[in-house]
C-alpha cells in the first residue's frame, strides 16, 4: 500500500519558539483563541477574554473565571433509578469576574466592533507567563490612542492576578476614563448534550450576599446555593497619570464598579494596575477571607506590577530549566511541545487538595472533573520536571481513598469506585526503591517517627522477573514498586507506621 505523503495544515498561529502570537483580530474564531489565550497558575484560570468585553456575534464567546477545586453540589435527577447511581453531582463555577476593564475616549467606549482598530497584537508569552495585548484604536469622532495591557496570573501566589493597563492619547487634548468591574452576575452555560462544553445551569450557582467599598480594597461576598461555600472576590488599584485623577464608585445589577479619569494632553499616558484576589471557605474559615485578601493586595501594592512579573519570569526560567525540550528543525513541533507543557503548568493543582480537570482551568467542560487520566498521562511528566507537583497530585489521590472505599460497597462489581469493602477494608502504602545492584532479598522494617524502635519487619525476595533484570544490568540499581497491606482490624493494636526504612537482607 502506497502511504500518502504528510501535508501539514496551514497554522493557525505563527510558529515562535516561546509564544503564542496573534497579529490581527479574527473574529471568526475568537472562541478558540479565548481557551488558547488562557492563564492559570493550577489554582486561578482566567480565559484570554478581552478587558472591555466581547461586542460581537453572540455565541462566539464564553466568559470564564475558574477556581480549581471550588465547586457547587446539585441533584442529579435520572428518569428511572438504579442502585448504586451517585445521588448528587458537583460541578466547578464560573466565578466573579474580575478582568473587566473599560475605557472610555471623550464619552466613546473602546471596543474592536466600534471606531478603527488600525493595529493589533496578542501574545501568550510563555517564558515570562504573560499575556500581552497591543492596539492602536480611533474612535468613531477621531480620537486616537494605543493601548497596552499585560495580564499576569502568580504562579507564585495561589490567590492573585493582575492586569496593567496603560493608554496613551494619540492626537488629542481630552478626557479618558478607565473603569474597573468586578460582575457577580455569572451567565449560566447552555445546556448542551456534549459533555466537553459543560451541563449548563439553570440557576445561578453563586449568590450575592454583600458588596465592600474600602478605602484600599473593593470586595464581594458570594455564597454557593448547594454547597454553601463562601467567595470573597476582591481587587485593588494604582493609578499613575500626568495630572490629577478623579475616583468615583458605583454598584449596578450585581457589578461593582471603581471609574478613574483623567485629562490628557498628545503623547501623555494613563496607567491603571489592577491587582485581584480569590479565597473561599473551602479553603479557610470564613472569619479569615477578609484579613487574607487585605494582607495579600497589601503585599501586592507595596511590590508592584514590575516585580511581580520578575518574580514570575524567574518561576519560569527554574521550570523550563527542567521541563524544556528543544526540536531543531520543526519549529511547530517546538512551538507545540512547549505550548503544551505550559499548559500542563497552568492546569495543575500544587496544594495537594486539587488536582487536573479534564480541561484544565480553561472552561467548564466536563464539569472541571478529575479523571484517572491524570496519573496515566500527566503524572509522569511532573515526576521527571516537577517531583514536588507530582506529590501533591499523589497526595490529592490517597487522601480520596476512604470515601472511595465508603462508596464502593454501593457500586456494582466496585464500578467507578476503588475495589475492597468495609470488613476488608485496608490501609495501602505504596514504597518506590531503588534496589541495590545484585540483591536479591531484604528486610522491611516499619518505624514510628522520633523512635528508634521497630513496629515491625518484613522479609522480601525479590521476584525472579526482578532478580534477572538486575543481573543483566549490574551498573545500575532498578526501581521495584512494594505495596505493603495490613488487616484493618489490626489498626487498633499496630499503628499505622510513620517511617519505613530498607536494607538488603
């Protein structure tokens, strides 16, 4: 059989070794860039929507703000029962959001659907973790300005992002106004029978309880209906401008809004840095949201914009360090590749109480469950660049143990559920060890921190599948997995073992 040559497909992008760039406006598939142009940092997701909003067909984009781990709990309700069908279903939201910014051109707003967009560029830049946006816009009376926005997500700081904002008057003497939002008022998805877009909702997962004007910080509290986990959205501001600036705040239909204007001369620029925060009570108590978020955009202001992006550049630059893999000769492979672990960095819970959606922090599909997809495909590339976030993603799996081995007795034939019943139940801890070259059996001893002493020891011999491979490679130790299991009705006379050691017998 005669195998057709390969044609590659035109990009959809052009190819950069580092980024991803988009050179002018393409409304056709602005959907698309909005989940290409993502930030995260495997807590925050924020979808590459534009700061002013989205004025075209509608249908073509989704606004999304995502907090890994942050869910609501609905009924699932099924035509005809059966037994051992889960009674309730929990869905990650699409929270506050907090990127919006307007600006407005002697009373004319900016938008890509209004006046002249005479230049356009956007690029994800993934050495520094910055998504950058240049335009030169007029609007539809003459005014011309260029505007320049950077949008951070801290892989450093689980709770926060930012956005600098600068707008510079082109050709003119006048007024420009810059008004910050956050919206609590979150439009529920369309129903849809394909799960990679999400169920959709038919009322809002987010209720608003109370809207905070402070001196420094703005806040919002909000309250899941099912689950009853409290949001506290806040941001912050600095603004630099030639002249004096007025401030003005307002609440509307569940927005609040923070407006600063200024009077510009030809060449003069308006700079706004934005700084946002989200804690939840899934997280910490209630009583600690307020003084956590006031703490944080405190840090935030006093560091500033500049040296955050430093302190994200230097994040990358130890991440790539490891991660990175270089391609000579196929520059969209390369930019593929890295486009692609960066993702992975994005999407990744690093606390060791979250893990890796189904699509990452980018949009609601699949409901932002965790599948076992992570540990066949994504694990191993963390334990090779990133052991530490590997850990967390194990330490997230284990700790969801005992309610798997609660629902398994109710799963038929242990379906969708790890395998074992109550009167069996057992406690497994996994040891990956190196063998030392050309043993064949040793000793497990099984320790409690701080003491000396032995609960217990357990002699080993190797398999003879193992024992062979060592003795063909004698240069080399070789990595064994040992499940060590106990009875659990033995738990109550041997406590659980707080250090294991090895030794060769």
């Amino acid at each position: 059989m005669k195998l057709k040559k390969f044609e590659r497909t035109a990009a959809l992008y052009p190819y950069r070794d580092w980024s991803l760039v988009e050179e002018a406006y393409d409304e056709a598939n602005h959907q698309r860039s909005e989940s290409l142009f993502a930030l995260g940092n495997g807590y925050i997701g924020m979808r590459g929507n534009f700061e002013e909003g989205y004025f075209g067909e509608k249908g073509s984009s989704v606004t999304g703000n995502y907090l890994n781990g942050f869910y609501d709990s609905n009924p699932i309700v099924y035509p005809e029962g059966a037994y051992g069908y889960p009674s309730r279903n929990q869905s990650m939201l699409n929270v506050t959001n907090a990127q919006l910014i307007q600006l407005i051109v002697e009373g004319e707003p900016f938008h890509l659907h209004a006046g002249k967009v005479l230049s356009y560029r956007r690029e994800l830049d993934m050495r520094k973790g910055m998504l950058h946006r240049e335009v030169e816009w007029e609007s539809p009376a003459g005014h011309r300005v260029r505007i320049n926005i950077r949008r951070m997500v801290a892989l450093c700081r689980k709770h926060l992002a930012a956005v600098c904002y600068e707008v510079k008057a082109l050709n003119f003497d006048g007024t420009l106004q810059l008004a910050s939002s956050m919206d609590g008022k979150i439009a529920g998805g369309e129903a849809s029978g394909d799960p990679r877009l999400g169920a959709g909702t038919v009322q809002p997962s987010l209720l608003m309880e109370e809207t905070i004007f402070g001196e420094r910080v703005s806040m919002m509290r909000q309250r899941t209906r099912h689950s009853g986990f409290e949001l506290l959205t806040a941001i912050s501001h600095q603004v630099e401008a030639p002249g004096e600036t007025e401030c003005s705040a307002s609440v509307r239909d569940e927005c609040m809004t923070v407006e600063f204007s200024a009077r510009l001369a030809p060449g003069e620029a308006l700079t706004l840095t934005k700084y946002i925060t989200y804690h939840t009570s899934k997280d910490y108590p209630e009583p600690e949201l307020l003084p956590l978020a006031e703490e944080l955009h405190g840090q935030a202001a006093a560091e500033g914009f500049e040296s955050l992006q430093r302190e994200q550049e230097l994040f990358l630059n130890a991440f790539w360090s490891r991660a990175d893999i270089e391609i000579e000769g196929d520059p969209a492979l390369q930019q593929g590749i890295r486009f692609n672990a960066f993702q992975l960095l994005q999407s990744a819970g690093r606390d060791g109480v979250t893990n890796i959606g189904a699509k990452g922090l980018t949009g609601e599909g699949y409901e932002g469950h965790y599948f076992w997809d992570t540990e066949m495909y994504i694990l191993p590339f963390f334990t090779y660049t990133q052991p530490e976030t590997a850990r967390a993603l194990l330490d997230f799996r284990y700790a969801t143990l005992d309610r798997a081995r609660t629902r398994a007795p109710s799963c038929p034939r242990g379906e969708r559920c790890i395998h074992g019943g109550p009167s069996t139940a057992t406690r497994t801890r996994r040891i990956i060890l190196r063998v030392p070259r050309r043993c064949t059996s040793m000793r497990i001893s099984l320790m409690r921190s701080g003491s000396t002493s032995r609960l217990r020891e357990i002699p080993c011999s190797l398999p003879t599948r193992v024992r062979r491979s060592c003795s063909k490679r004698p240069d080399s130790g070789l990595i064994w997995g040992i499940s060590i299991r106990r009875a659990a009705e033995r738990s109550a006379s041997m406590r659980s073992p707080d250090r294991t050691s090895i030794r060769p017998s």
